[in-house]
C-alpha cells in the first residue's frame, strides 16, 4: 500500500465543546471540510499519539455502526498514523458497542480509545453523530481532558493525514497503514467471553431450558449482534427472541432510545396478552437498556436499587459489593439499598465519567443514572447487555417475576415513586432565561410551601471528587421537601439541536400502604410544583412533556 503523509492547513471551527459524552453534531455538520479532522488533531494534540519516549501508542476504536461511521473510521485511522501512532485495535466493520470498546481498552491495556457515536440519537444522514475519547481505564475522558480538546480546536491551524487507500475493516486480522499496524478483530467475542465470567450461564441454560421466554428490542442497533451470540447462540434462548437484531446505519428509521416512547413496539408486547416473562431493550451504542416484566415496567432508579440489593446471586458479585454510586437526578432508592448492606453510597452528577474514580479507587461496585444506564466496575461504561444479564441471573436465582421481585423490594425499602419529563428543542435563548429565573429563586424558596407540601432546601448542585478533590459547579438545580419528595431539574448536554430541559420528579412512600399507585398519578402534586417553580410555560410556551420515562 503506497502512503504519504501530509498536513493540511485548516482554521478553527466553532463550537467544537464536548458535553457530557462527547462531541455531537448533527451528520451533515461532522461531514463538513475538516470538521472530523480538526476535532481527531485536537484529541492527538491533547492525548499525544506518541509517549515521552517517542514510542507510539495503541488505540482502540469503533462506533455504533451509525450513518458516516465506516467512512470517520477511516479519516480516523489514516489521522492516527499520520501522528505516529503504532497500532489500533478497530472492531470489524467499524463497529462495537461502548462498552466492548471498554473492554477491550482495558484488556489489551491500550492508551484509550475513539468511539464513534451519539448513543441514543437518531441515525442517518440528516441526524446524529459523535466522537467521544476513553482514558486508559475504559472510562470516558474527565472534564479537564475535553476541556483541553475544545481549547485545542479554537486554536488549531493544521492537522496530519495520511493519504492512503481505505483499510479492510471487513476482514478480522493484521493489516498495515503506513508504519502502524491496524488489528480488526471479532467485535462480540471478547465481550461475550467477559460475560460468562460474571454470570451463572449454566444456571441461566436451564432457565430458558425450562420455558423462560423473552423479548430483547435492540432497535436495529449495535446490541443486535451481542445479544444473539449471548441470550440465542450461548444461552439457548428461543431463536428470534432477539428482534431488530441487524444494526443499521439509520437504526431502521427507529430513535435507538430504550424508554417506553421509543420502545413502544416491546411496551405493546410485554403489557399484552400471551406476553413473555421478561423484556429488554437497548440503545445505538449498547450502553443504556430498559427492562420490563409482564405486565410492568421497572424504572431506571428502581433497576438500580434491585439490582444493587440482589447482587451477590451471580457469580461475579457473590463477595457483595464496595458500594453503590448514583447520579444526583436518580431517585435515592438505591441509597436505602445500601444504607441496609452497610455499604458506602455516592451521589455525582450527570455523566458516566464520574464513576470512573470511584470505580478506579475501589470505592463503589455497581454504578447507574436515570437515563437507562447501569453498570459495574467490569468496564467504565454504563452497558445495556450486561444489565439485563444480571436481572436473569436474579430471576433464575430467585424463580419470581419481575413483578413479584419489585413488590418484594418495595415493601422492604419503600417505594421511590418517580418519573422523567423531557421537554425536547426549547430554543436555547429561552431555556436559558428559565434556568436563570429558576436558580434567583432559590434563596427564597426554603420555608415556603406548594401543592400541600412544604420546601425544605434548594439549591445548585456542586460536586467534589472525593478522590482527586476536582469541582463541578451548576450540575442541576434541586428542590427538597420535607416529606422526601424532590425536584430536579437541568439542561441536558446529550441532543444536538436546542436545549433539552429535564424535569426529575420523586415522592418516597414507606409502605406497606400505598405501593401500588400508578407514579405519574402519585407524582401529580410535585409534577404541578415543578412547572409551577420553574414558570415553565411562561418561559417556554410548553406544558406537557415529549418524552415521559
């Protein structure tokens, strides 16, 4: 293969600044002149592509299979050879889910990796796409390292390329771009390898041996092929048990967002007649998953909590757990789940990477926020798979339903009734104004009371990393009441196009009385609280939600 190497002038883009995973930019945007290149120079310029010594590093790379994602792999692999990398380790075709990329950073001990993604964002040619770096633990980079990349791009003014034909990325094995060696390898199997060392396979054979049934949507994303060799190919699920099993680079048409709007096909399926045990279902980049019973759904805060206090069933877990750390919008379920193992419980904002000290320091096991994502210290990513891997594990162990499983757990702990409203593409100006009305407010609030229930504290949430002492400042304004109940709210940093407000609402009911409420019913006080607050409709002219979860 004939290269050269060549550096091309560029200028500053604006508007390069990763959010909480990431830069993400609609498709059409990351296909503009340089725009890809001028953001993979600052990732190089930042993490450096040689070592002190001039060696050069290795690199994991891979995407979610998403619209544009086999053609930045290659911008990507050409720019990393150009800036003297020795090797990268790419997923055949391009592709792995977020956490296998994890994985194999970890087990092959590389210095980080480039996932190509939007996670949950709509695929194709007029919708989304991302770059994200992970650090040499598998986690995502720190604030302070994105901060260094988007300063880079304001200043940038060339970047490396080497001019080269496209790599085979369809055929596992060693191939060579310039000097560096590029491995593709099976994206699933070291992943899969890694899950039968947690998990009771044997046990969860039987299960389905036994009759078990059930439904996993992976929503023509990248959790398709996992979840076949796994749940069909490994574990004898019924074959079909996976549905939208073949990733597509616009996910079929589908919003690869597993909640009850998006996964409304498995909704349908689990709340009707002749429904299977258990549903699940993942999103674009394997990294979020939604689990539903018969006849139920469980939400994210309660996944956690369940999960937490049901642990130790399965191989990988049964020493019990260091702790439990949750983000800041997740109800406190899981805080009553370890207050009663006696175990430590953390609470941090939004955005995965701030699991990763706790994790790194042995300070928590299992990790999980709101949004759809759990996770434990097997990677340093959230992971949809390995999720609903482990409630078999727990139903196989405990032959109950899922239903039966979260009313137990609810009369032990109580009951965290919660929910999520998003309202999504507010203008950005207006959004804006509302948070800083909102954040005035807060002085005042303490004392006051509304719809029946009264304000005990309210405040802007800050963090300090308990174990490298960094701050994060304004991560979402809280408002406590006295009964337990709380109000949060934020502006997400996940979408691409205006600003997304999100609304967490939660009521804490002790039981045994009152358990069985529908939440957005029990919820109904602090929902009219929140927008009442927040001068939601004032501000925004808006409502009712786009999405509920």
């Amino acid at each position: 293969m004939i290269t050269t190497p060549a550096t091309v002038a560029t200028q500053p883009i604006a508007g390069q600044k990763p959010g909480t995973s990431g830069l993400r930019k609609k498709t059409p945007v990351f296909m503009g002149r340089h725009y890809l290149e001028n953001f993979t120079q600052a990732i190089f310029d930042v993490v450096g592509a040689r070592d002190q010594n001039g060696v050069g590093k290795t690199f994991v790379l891979g995407g979610d299979g998403r619209y544009f994602n086999d053609r930045a792999a290659q911008v990507i692999l050409r720019m990393a050879a150009a800036n003297g990398a020795a090797r990268v380790i790419v997923g055949q075709g391009a592709v792995l889910s977020t956490p296998a990329a994890s994985h194999l950073i970890r087990l092959n001990k590389t210095d980080g990796g480039i996932i190509m993604s939007a996670s949950h964002n709509p695929g194709g040619p007029t919708e989304d796409f991302g770059v994200k770096f992970n650090m040499p633990n598998g986690g995502p980079a720190p604030e302070g390292v994105t901060e260094a990349m988007y300063q880079r791009t304001t200043e940038i003014t060339e970047y490396k390329i080497l001019e080269a034909q496209d790599v085979d990325l369809n055929t596992v094995g060693r191939h060579y771009l310039g000097g560096m060696i590029v491995d593709v390898v099976d994206p699933v199997a070291d992943y899969a390898d890694l899950m039968e060392t947690l998990f009771d396979f044997p046990a969860l054979r039987a299960l389905f041996k036994g009759g078990f049934r059930m439904r996993m949507d992976s929503m023509c994303a990248v959790t398709g092929p996992y979840a076949v060799e796994i749940l069909e190919c490994r574990l004898g699920a019924t074959p079909g048990t996976v549905t939208h099993a073949t990733p597509l680079p616009d996910f079929g048409g589908m919003h690869p967002d597993p909640n009850p709007t998006w996964a409304h096909e498995l909704m349908a399926e689990m709340m009707g007649a002749d429904a299977p045990d258990f549903g699940a279902a993942s999103d674009g980049d394997g990294d979020r998953n939604m689990v539903v019973g018969r006849g139920i759904y469980v939400s994210p805060s309660d996944s956690l909590a369940v999960l937490a206090a049901n642990a130790h069933l399965a191989p990988g877990y049964a020493h019990g757990l260091a702790g439990v750390a949750r983000s800041m919008p997740t109800s406190a379920a899981a805080d009553r789940v370890a207050d009663a193992l006696g175990i430590a419980k953390f609470e941090t904002p939004t955005g995965w990477k701030f699991f990763g000290n706790l994790l790194d320091a042995g300070k928590v096991t299992l990790c999980g926020e709101e949004s759809f994502g759990t996770g434990s210290d097997h990677v340093r990513e959230q992971d949809g798979l390995w999720a609903v891997l482990l409630w078999l594990n727990i139903l196989a162990v405990r032959k109950q339903s899922v239903a039966d499983i979260l009313r137990d757990h609810w009369l032990t702990y109580g009951r965290n009734y919660y929910s999520r409203h998003d309202f999504e593409a507010i203008a950005t100006d207006k959004a804006d104004a509302m948070m800083a009305a909102l954040r005035a407010s807060l002085p005042g609030l303490p004392g006051q009371g509304i719809e029946g229930m009264a304000i005990t504290a309210a405040d802007d949430f800050a963090y300090t990393d308990p174990i490298d002492g960094s701050v994060s400042t304004r991560q979402g304004v809280r408002i406590l009441f006295e009964d337990g109940s709380r109000i949060v709210m934020r502006l997400s940093g996940t979408g691409t196009e205006g600003a997304t407000l999100r609304v967490y609402l939660e009521r804490y009911t002790p039981g045994p009385d009152g358990l069985d409420h529908d939440p957005q019913a029990a919820l109904a006080p602090v929902i009219r609280a929140a927008q009442t607050l927040a001068r939601l409709a004032e501000f925004t002219g808006r409502s009712t939600p786009d999405v509920v979860t």
